[in-house]
C-alpha cells in the first residue's frame, strides 16, 4: 500500500511540473513584439506612404497626423484637423529635416520654420512606429 501510494505522488509532482512549464511557455509565448532591434530600421521607417496617428487635440477637435520619412533625410507631416466631420477641417502641412541618434533610439526632426522635435525612445517595428515625439507618447500605424 505504501509503495502504490509514492507512485501515485510521483506522478502528481510529474504532472505538476509538466502543467507549471506549460503555463510558463504560454507566458512566454505571449509577447506581439520582438525584443530584438531591427536590423535596417530605416528600410521600415522609410519605405512605405508614411505612418498615420489619430487623436483628439486640447480643444477637443478629432485630428490625423501623418509623418512621412524619406531615406535621403527629408520629411513630411501633414495634420488634419476635423471641425465638423468629414466636411469642416483645416489641413496643416509642414517639411522637415531628420537624422538617426547614433543608436536608432532617436530622431532629430528640424522643420522648415526652423522649430525642431526630437522623437524619443523610438520603437520601430513593421506594423508599429511608438516613442516620445516631444512630451507627448504616440503610436503611428503604417499608411
């Protein structure tokens, strides 16, 4: 009786075990990101019509934001700002200067009214362009 009884335990802890590593990878499984930099990260930023962002500006107005980054170093952003939507907005068009940081983290976005705007804390990715772009944390989509 003894002995059916630690053969029963041991097949409980091996089952357990078994059970706690598959919850362990499916955590790790979970994650939408690769950890990993992109190895050409200005192949993604520039090669498409741009990355586009949606939001609601301080006066309460539903606003796009559309960057468009050239691989020769310009750029351009265009924001559209909806008063009555879709017929009532005023389209705010700008061109700008870039260059990387040294680690890709970073962009130094100069405009051609000489303002500039440092893009933070980059996080480039096929489907995602996220980071700091002055104070405020935004999250581009490809166009």
């Amino acid at each position: 009786m003894y002995s059916t009884k630690v053969t029963v335990m041991k097949k409980k802890n091996i089952l357990s075990l078994i059970f706690l590593l598959t919850i362990l990878c499916g955590f790790n499984s979970c994650e939408d990101k690769p950890l990993d930099p992109i190895e050409d990260p200005e192949y993604i930023l520039c090669n498409g019509s741009g990355w586009f962002d949606e939001y609601t500006d301080i006066d309460n107005f539903y606003c796009t934001q559309r960057l468009i980054f050239h691989s020769d170093g310009r750029g351009e952003e265009i924001i559209t700002r909806y008063f009555r939507f879709p017929d009532d907005y005023e389209e705010l068009e700008s061109t700008f200067w870039w260059e990387w940081d040294d680690d890709y983290r970073t962009i130094y976005m100069e405009y051609s009214n000489g303002d500039y705007i440092y893009f933070d804390d980059l996080h480039i990715y096929y489907d995602e362009l996220s980071g700091y772009l002055g104070d405020d944390y935004v999250t581009f989509e490809p166009f």
